[in-house]
C-alpha cells in the first residue's frame, strides 16, 4: 500500500491516537487492584511485530521491581510513574492492537467511525 508521505504523517499521528485511546479507555475500567496485579504480573511475549506493540514503548524492558508509596523504596512520584508505565505495556500487549496497515485499511474503510474515537492529540504531531 502506498501512502503519500503528507498522508503518511497524518494517518501515524491518528493511528498513535486512536491506539491512546484504546489503551487509556481499559486502564480507566481497571480497580486499583487490577492494577497493581498487571504492573507485577510477567512480561508474556509482545504481540505481532509492526504493531504499537513494535515501538519503543512497549520494546522497553519492564522493570524488574516495582517499588510502591510506604515501601521506602524510590521517591513516590517516580514509583508511580513505573506502575503506570508497565501497566500500559501489559494492556498495549493484551489489546492486541492492529498494525498500522491494517488500521489504515480499516479506517479507509470507516473513517467517521475512527475519527469518533480520537482523542484529537494527533494534529499535535502533524
């Protein structure tokens, strides 16, 4: 599939939104119990290759200790920053994401119903 380089940075840009969305739409349904549990739960595999799962974010390797506020490890604000990051690894990888070709089939195909579910952060980065 060709893509003009212009439409290209565009359709990125939303595909990185839309996949935002996805992952920030789970994590509000989560109990902090069902947080905790994903932030120490074992890395099991990274889904297909191509997909958001293939950036930098999730290539990352997750901490190999979380510390927590009241286990006087780490500073709070930086713990809580870990947790927050590994669990967004986990669900990243659990969504099962398309890749960006399909999603750009996909949302040729359906548009309107994609563009509802921006969050509207991609024109930040065209």
């Amino acid at each position: 599939m060709m893509i003009d380089p212009a439409e290209e940075r565009v359709l990125r840009a939303k595909y990185l939104d839309w996949c935002s969305a996805k992952v920030a739409d789970r994590f509000l349904e989560l109990t902090p119990e069902e947080i905790y549990d994903l932030a120490h739960c074992p890395s099991s595999g990274v889904a297909g290759e191509g997909g958001v799962v293939g950036t930098a974010v999730a290539r990352r390797e997750a901490p190999a200790a979380l510390s927590f506020p009241g286990s006087g490890e780490g500073e709070p604000g930086l713990v809580y920053r870990a947790l927050v990051e590994r669990v967004t690894e986990v669900l990243t990888a659990r969504l099962g994401l398309p890749p960006f070709e399909e999603w750009v089939a996909m949302y040729r195909a359906a548009p309107d119903r994609y563009e509802a579910e921006l969050l509207g952060l991609w024109r930040e980065r065209v």
